[in-house]
C-alpha cells in the first residue's frame, strides 16, 4: 500500500474530527477494535430500535429498554452531523463517556453513518488509517423478503495483513450471518459499485435494493455510489445530501451517455486503492460528482 494512501485515511474530514476530544479517545478508550465498538455501540440506540421498542433484535433488552427513553425523544441524525456533536452531547448525558451501562436515556439516537463515522474518528485518533464505506448489507432480517438494504461500515489499515478489515459496528448485535462483524468477509457486504454495475448488467434485480425512506431500486444504489465516493475521499455526508444527479426527478431522466460515466466512476471503485489516483482526479476536477444538493443546498 502507498504510504501517501494511507495518509490520506489518517486525516480526519469535518465530519470525523474528534475536535478537543481526541485526547479523550486516546487516553480513555481501550487499544482492542472490538471492544471500542462494543462500547460504541452500547452508547447509541438505533431509530428502528427505538421504534420496535423492546421487540425483535431488541427483545432481550441488548439495546437496552426502550421503556425508559422518553415519549418526545427522536431520531437525531439531522442535529448530531459531525462526530465532534457526537461526543460533545455524549458527555453532556453522562459524563463518563463511553460505558457500558450507559442508561437508555441517555443515548444517542443515531443510525449506521454515525456509527461508522464514529468508529473511524477512534481508530484515526489511535494511529490506524480509517475509513467509511456506504453499500447495502443483505444480512440483516427483513421478514419475509430477502434484500440488501442500505448501510454505511467501517475499513481499518491492519499492517500485519497488509489489507483493510471490514467491521460494521452498528450491525454487530443483530446481524442474521455467521461471519465475524468485526472481520467481515469479502462477498457479505454489497459495496455500492458492485451492486451498480451488476444492475447496470443485468446481472440482478435492482428491486434486490432498497433503503430506509422506503425506496427500492437502482436509484437507491446511486446514492450509495456516490456517498462511497464521497467517503473515500475522506468527505462523509449526510443523508440528506445527493449530487445532482441523484436528485429524484434528474435521475429518471438520465441519459445512456450519463449512465456510462457513472458506470466509468463505479469501475473505478471496484478496487479505490489500485485507482486513487484516478479518483482523486475525478473529486478535484467533476463538478457533477462533488457538488451535492438536498436540504438547504
């Protein structure tokens, strides 16, 4: 691996800088991944959760009682953007940070792009190259339907394998495979340009996909194309943000042309180490890819 790669995902974007508490991530937490994620994870309770309650993956109470999180609390995906908002209103409900018995109440109530970005913000601030993934996961339980919904992971550098490790912290209590979540294997997560360009070819169904908003369809793997990219180049954004031809009513109205070069990106991403370079160029120099809309943009 070329080192400047490497340095390139121990450099913290605006939304995974720690701000003053890295000291904090540094000092406080424990050097072993799974056990940061553990402690990760025990500190926020998913909005699915949240609204299950205690039912589902949650009937043992692994999220903790959802009885005691108060009426009026809502998902805060849209407040808590960055990690540094994160750990600032982590400590302010309970000053102990990252416990285990952190009490339900005082969670926060966030979705898999925060715990990714979360977990990266750690392992960056404890020397290791970090980095965010956005696909879609086929091993969570979706009834009796079998698809892949949308998801955000972790990578981490591990120098003695010389290769990245796939973790997905949030998914680490509840996901439906045998496979280790803090090792995940290669084919058990569907990265966004794979499952682009096997639509693209025919080779699977795009209904095969969906997200949380509820939508199904290769509309839904575009974003994910595009927040992986975004990731990779170390710029993880919100939900809410999309390039432009992402936005609802341009994508149905995107030409075969237009297609191609996303299909051109997506190749390219199959393997963002061999082709960083190439990536880095398309971030710096393609209006269309880099420039988002949605929200207030």
């Amino acid at each position: 691996m070329i080192s400047e790669i490497l340095d390139h995902y121990m450099q913290y974007s605006m939304y995974t800088c720690p701000g003053l508490y890295k000291s904090r991530l540094v000092k406080k937490l424990p050097n072993d991944i799974l056990e940061i994620g553990h402690l990760v994870r025990k500190s926020i309770i998913h909005r699915t959760t949240l609204l299950g309650g205690n039912t589902g993956t949650n009937s043992d109470l692994r999220f903790g009682d959802m009885m005691r999180v108060p009426w009026w609390c809502q998902p805060e995906d849209d407040i808590l953007v960055t990690v540094s908002a994160m750990l600032s209103e982590l400590y302010r409900r309970d000053a102990r940070g990252f416990v285990l018995d952190r009490a339900p109440e005082d969670k926060l109530i966030l979705t898999c792009r925060f715990i990714a970005i979360l977990m990266a913000s750690i392992l960056k601030s404890k020397g290791m190259p970090a980095r965010v993934r956005a696909g879609h996961a086929p091993y969570f339980d979706t009834g009796d339907i079998s698809l892949s919904v949308d998801h955000w992971i972790t990578q981490y550098w591990c120098i003695h394998r010389k290769d990245w490790v796939t973790i997905d912290v949030d998914g680490s209590l509840s996901i439906k495979g045998t496979f280790d979540p803090y090792d995940i294997p290669v084919g058990e997560f569907d990265f966004a340009a794979d499952a682009w360009l096997s639509i693209r070819e025919s080779k699977v169904d795009p209904e095969y996909f969906y997200n949380a908003y509820p939508m199904r369809g290769a509309i839904t793997v575009l974003w994910s194309l595009f927040y992986d990219f975004h990731c990779l180049m170390n710029s993880e954004i919100i939900y809410l943000h999309k390039p432009v031809c992402g936005d609802n009513e341009k994508f149905y109205s995107l030409t075969e042309d237009d297609l191609n070069k996303i299909d051109e990106l997506a190749k390219l991403m199959l393997d963002p180490d061999a082709n960083f370079y190439e990536l880095c160029n398309l971030w710096n120099q393609k209006k269309d890819y880099r420039i988002l809309c949605g929200g207030l943009l």
